[in-house]
C-alpha cells in the first residue's frame, strides 16, 4: 500500500511504514530514494546513464524527469525491482 502526503509518497506493509523505496514528487521532477546494496555498482550505472542523484546512507536518491524517465526506464526498473527483492529477503 501506498502512504502519502503533500509532499511524500512511501510504502506500508500490514499499516507500518517500509520506506525501503519512497518518492518525492514536485511538479517537473520526481526524486526517487531507494535502499539498495551494494551502492557501488548502481552508482556507476547511474552515472553512466547521465542520471542527477544523490548517494546516501545505505542507498541512493535519483532525480526522475519525464525525459530522462523514457530514455532510462530500464535502469529505473532494475533498481526498483533490485530494492524490493533485498526488501523481502
């Protein structure tokens, strides 16, 4: 489930907060923050696809443009896909 606010969005499991990934929405840009281990390896991909981010503790932040989106939904995707199998493990 989804849990949202003005200026938030993140994940819920059985009503608690699992913010292993979580969104941060403006109105031309969507930060996408993800848990994801190791960071090295999706920082170099990450730079590679000339994406703006944001390295931080345990995981990494991405700024998401509609353009960039279309050029890099694949890379977008794994790293989705990548935090939320290390989330149910």
């Amino acid at each position: 489930m989804l849990n949202y606010n003005k200026q938030f969005i993140g994940l819920t499991e059985n009503g608690k907060a699992n913010n292993f990934v979580n969104f941060l929405p403006n109105k031309s840009t969507l930060w996408i923050s993800v848990n994801v281990n190791p960071v090295d390896t999706w920082v170099k991909q990450i730079e590679d696809a000339g994406l703006v981010f944001r390295n931080q503790d345990g995981g990494i932040r991405v700024k998401v443009m509609p353009k960039t989106f279309s050029a890099n939904k694949e890379l977008i995707r794994d790293l989705l896909q990548r935090a939320v199998s290390e989330d149910e493990q």
